[in-house]
C-alpha cells in the first residue's frame, strides 16, 4: 500500500517587503492569487494530496473570499499559524498526528513559491519514501564571500554552496519528534529542525524559476513567467 502524501502550505507571513495591505501569497499574478498557483502545483504532481493551509487568523476570512471566487473547491484543512514559521508548521504537525497515527510523508511548502515544477515535487517525495527526509536545492551561481571570525571577508568555493528551497519533505514520525522541541533562533527551515534528531537530509536539484516571492521586483518577474506560459 502506497504511503499517504500530504503537503503543509506555510501561508501565515506578513509580507512587510512587498508594501502591500496584502500579503504577498494572496497578491495576484496573471489575475489568479499566488497562493491558488502554488497549491495547483501539488494537486497537478499528485491529485490525491492531503492538503493543509497554514493561515494567519486574521487572513481566514479572506481565504474563504478567494476560495468562492475562484470556484477553489479540493478538500482542505485550514490551520491557525504561529508567531514563528516554526510554530505554524508544530500546529500543522500538531494536527496531522492528533488526526492519524499512521506513518506519511510530509511536504512543507511555501506558499509564495509558485513555480515549482511537478518533477521537482515527485523526486523530493521519492528521495524522501527511500530515505526519511529530503530537501530542494540548488548549486550557486554567484561568488560567495563568508566572514571570519576577526571580522575579515573571506572567498569561499562556491561548489560547496547550495541554496536551500521548498518543498522539503519528510517522515511524519521524523517531523514529529522533531517539532516536540522548543524554538531555536537557528532553525531557518524545517531540515534545521529535523537534523536536530540526527537525521541526515537528502538533496534534491530543484528548479530555478522556484524562487520566492518576497519584493514586488520579484512579482514582476513572476507575472512575467506567467505571460510566457510557463
């Protein structure tokens, strides 16, 4: 029997960078909400996907406006976020243990990267079937400088550099043990936390138009991938 697939859409930011009313995943590109894009992504790759939203309270009411708009009718489970990223993914987690205590892969998304592509999506749920926890990167492209400890800017190899996107997914069992933890400043992202329980993360290449959209630069160029039908 196949195991269960869900995805946790982290929705809850402000969007302070974007100086909007709005946040920046209920902005539109191409007359359609981000948010709306990004979840298609999965429902396209996976058309049985468990999924979960993660909302600021304040922002449900909106949700719901959207959802009738735009006839958005997949099953659904609308949950409360948290102060932190990291305690709205605890209260998805929360949740999906509370609801069922059988073992499934978790993906954890951001809800403002909405062109990942449905290659990138399956190989991260199969690295993550095979291994416990796998994660979307990419290898630099830009020349890197770290700085040391006396304060100096030093070059470092940028083959030794990847950044890291969503999704990431892992083992409920893994996640929960994880977030049972109290909060850390230095988890960044979910792998941070699962590392905490000696676990190790697989890599998976992801693509390079999954960028997130945090500026309104960054929604322009998003408008004009969707003008290129990609």
């Amino acid at each position: 029997m196949a195991i269960r697939k869900t995805v946790i859409i982290s929705a809850g930011g402000s969007g302070q960078r974007m100086k909007s009313t709005l946040p920046k995943q209920f902005l539109p590109i191409g007359g359609v909400p981000v948010i709306l894009r990004t979840i298609d992504r999965f429902i396209s790759a996976l058309n049985d996907i468990e999924l979960i939203v993660v909302l600021n309270d304040k922002w449900k009411t909106l949700w719901q406006e959207i959802c009738r708009k735009h006839s958005f009718d997949y099953p659904h489970t609308v949950i409360e976020g948290g102060a932190q990223r990291f305690h709205s993914v605890k209260n998805a987690i929360d949740y999906l243990v509370k609801e069922n205590t059988d073992e499934k892969l978790v993906a954890i998304h951001d809800a403002v990267r909405p062109f990942v592509s449905k290659d990138v999506i399956l190989n991260t749920f199969c690295e993550a079937e095979r291994h416990g926890a796998a994660i979307v990167a990419l290898p630099s492209t830009d020349s890197m400088r770290l700085k040391d400890q006396g304060g100096e800017w030093r070059a470092i190899d940028r083959q030794h550099i990847m950044t890291i996107q969503t999704p990431q997914v892992f083992l409920l069992s893994l996640l929960a043990k994880a977030y049972s933890q109290p909060f850390r400043p230095d988890f960044t992202d979910d792998a941070t936390v699962v590392e905490t329980v000696n676990q190790k993360i697989r890599l998976v290449e992801g693509n390079r138009e999954n960028f997130k959209i945090t500026t309104p630069s960054d929604l322009l160029f998003a408008e004009a991938l969707i003008k290129a039908s990609f």
